[in-house]
C-alpha cells in the first residue's frame, strides 16, 4: 500500500476553467513517465476548483514528483490559468480498501 500522498488545490481563473481541465488531462499523461508515482488522479471540485491527487511508496517518489516535469509545468502556466497559487499539501495514507 503506497503510505504517501500529494493533494493539490487548484482555483482556476473565471473563464480558465476548460484550459485548467486540459492542462490537467495531460498532467495524467506525463504522470505515465514517473515510475515512483503509484496513482494519479484529477478532480474537478463543485465550486469550480480543481485538485490533483497522487500517490507514492516512499518520501524519494513523492519528493521527485514534487521536482518533475508535472510540477513544473503547474507552476509555468499559474499566473495564466489560476485565480491563486497551488495549494499543495502532503498527506499520509493511514489505511485503503
């Protein structure tokens, strides 16, 4: 069971919304490159957010995903597509089905 996690928050600007989600349908393609990701998943919130959930075995796999292409991208398009920075939280998993 992967113990480690990333949740990221995303607010897309008013009108951003469709580059946001597009950016992130290519976010799980690039993920396919990251052997120490375990999952990668988009979201799209009720309230018009948007979150990145990831997974991993070890705090290496996490930290390299935090320094990866993926991470760099997000951080390159933010001022374009989002209201307010990346909220990024690192989690612990304490249990799965």
């Amino acid at each position: 069971m992967a113990k480690f996690a990333l949740y990221g928050r995303l607010k897309a600007k008013p009108g951003k919304e469709a580059e946001v989600e597009a950016f992130l349908k290519q976010g799980a393609v690039m993920a396919q490159d990251e052997p120490q990701t375990i999952s990668w998943y988009a979201i799209r919130e009720d309230d018009g957010a948007f979150g990145i959930f990831d997974t991993f075995d070890d705090e290496s796999g996490r930290e390299a995903h935090l320094n990866g292409e993926i991470a760099k991208a997000l951080m390159a398009k933010a001022g374009e597509l989002l209201s307010e920075p990346p909220h990024i939280s690192k989690i612990a998993i304490l249990a799965e089905k």
